[in-house]
C-alpha cells in the first residue's frame, strides 16, 4: 500500500503507522464550475471508497525491525530497509513505517511473501533415524526409540509423520504444532521422497503404472513422481515421490506391483533435504528452511 507523497511546504498530516492510501488522489480542474466532458475542464469521476486498513500496531508491543533482526532476518538497518521498501508484511497488511510496534507471541510477520518465526522457544529439527529405531519419544515396551537420541533437550518435542523400525532416514522433529499438522496433512501436498532398493529388473512402464495410480486393500493411491536411480542383476534403486501418509505406503505399493523393497530411505519433506545428517544426528533447520516449510505448508 503506497503511503501518500508529502507536499511541498506541507505535511501529509498525522496518521497510524501502519496507515495507507488506497490510491492517487483525483486533481480537480474545475476553474468556474462543472462544464461536464465536452467543456474546458471538468471534475474528474471521485475515487473509489478506500479499503479499511488493518490496525496491527500494538503500543506495548517491540519495534518491528528489532523483531526481525532478533529472528535472524538481518541487521537492524537492513531490516529497517526492508520495512521502508515495503517487503514486510504484518497480519497480512504492509508496513512501510519504522514506528510500529507488534506482540511477537501473537502476530504473523512475512518478508518477500515467506513467513517469519518470531518465537525463539519454536525447535524445527533434522533428524536421521537409523534401522531398527522405533518412531516413538518414548516407547513403552522398552526398545531404542527416537528419544533416546535427544537425551539432554528439554523441549517437549514430537515427530512429523511416522518411520517404520525398518525404514531409515529423514524425520522432523518440532514443537512447532501447527506446522506439523499441515505437514503431515494430505490434503497440503506436502512431498516426501524416499529411495528404495527392490527386486528388479524394472519394466519401462512401471512409472507410468504407478502415476496412474494402484489399488490397495484401503483404496487407491499413485505417485507423485517416479524414477530408476540404478539397476544391478536382481536388484534395482528407485526413487519414489509421494504426499501420501498412509502406514506402509511405499512398501505395500511396490509389493502391489511385484518389486518388494529390500531396503527404504527417506531422504526429503518438503523442502528440507537429509543431506549428509548421519544416521543417529540431528541439525537445526535454518530460518530459511523453516520459511520454506511454512510456505509449504500455506501458512
């Protein structure tokens, strides 16, 4: 929303500041009363009624550059510069003034359309569950389980989605509740990309056929992407793409089809990549993959 120009030797008056205009101001050339359009100058059609603007100034909240150089956007000044140009978004309205003010604990903030996390106590982890590992903080018949990888945080952490014991790689880790809703959510298509070791050879239409879609015992389900990594005698790499989050999922659709797997990898949500995280270790995610999961996720 462009803020009105100040005129020479004038003020454009006090306004909030988050306060905009909905659009020029319309020049009256009437010199001698309306003559209509054929006359020498008459009164251009009114602007349209203005938008309500959205108050999203808090006077006890904290200066918004100093929220987002805390959140680790930038320095104070290029964060400054960001709000001056227009880039940064509150409770979906533009801030363009350096005074407001905002409750970080309550408000949204976006910058360059990617969402911001203001909350410093919000965990977003990478974590590469090894085999033979249950998917479980805390499993109650007594077998190794994800929280015994995280021994000393005392955030209460939970998983996004699930990994069978004999199914390795990337689970993420958060306390961040309604980000892992959505993400494990089908209806927000959120990709998960695994590499399976099967039986091969692979026929050439097998893409095609599980793009399709195959018919399970709970319903049909296809891919969505498929494609041959590597083939040996009897043996074949395979990376599958899919946002289903049924139990099994990969491995009840490749046995569908006659390729049972020998070995499954997960190795991407979203946007966050396994990358070279040992099996057993964990990293924290950047701001940057943490914005990218959020848009991911339409939030």
């Amino acid at each position: 929303m462009t803020p009105p120009r100040r005129r020479a030797g004038g003020s454009a008056g006090p306004r909030r500041p988050n306060q905009g205009v909905a659009g020029p101001e319309r020049k009256v050339t009437d010199r001698g009363g309306a003559k209509g359009r054929s006359g020498g100058g008459g009164r251009l059609a009114p602007a349209p009624p203005a938008r309500p603007d959205v108050d999203v100034h808090d006077a006890d909240g904290i200066r918004l550059q100093k929220v987002l150089a805390a959140a680790g956007v930038g320095s104070r000044r290029v964060c400054e510069n960001l709000i001056t140009e227009g880039r940064v978004e509150v409770d979906g309205q533009v801030v363009t003034e350096l005074g407001v003010r905002i409750d970080p604990t309550r408000q949204v903030v976006h910058v360059d359309g990617e969402r911001v996390q203001l909350d410093t106590g919000r965990v977003y982890l990478a974590f590469n569950k090894p085999l033979n590992v249950v998917t479980s903080m805390n499993d109650d018949l007594g077998r190794i389980d994800i929280g015994d990888y995280l021994q000393g945080r005392k955030e209460r952490l939970f998983h996004v989605g699930r990994l069978d014991a004999d199914t390795e790689g990337l689970l993420l880790l958060t306390n961040d509740g309604e980000l892992a809703n959505r993400l494990q959510h089908p209806a927000y298509g959120v990709l998960k990309t695994y590499l399976a070791e099967i039986r091969g050879p692979v026929p050439r239409d097998l893409g095609r056929r599980l793009r399709a879609g195959i018919e399970l015992e709970d319903g049909p389900v296809a891919v969505d992407s498929f494609r041959l990594v590597d083939s040996r005698p009897g043996k074949a790499l395979v990376e599958v793409v899919l946002h289903e989050g049924r139990k099994h999922i990969v491995r009840r659709l490749l046995d569908a089809v006659g390729h049972p797997v020998l070995s499954l990898v997960r190795t991407q949500v979203g946007p966050v990549l396994l990358a070279d995280t040992k099996p057993g270790k964990w990293r924290a995610l950047s701001k940057d993959e943490v914005a990218a999961l959020y848009k991911a996720a339409g939030l």
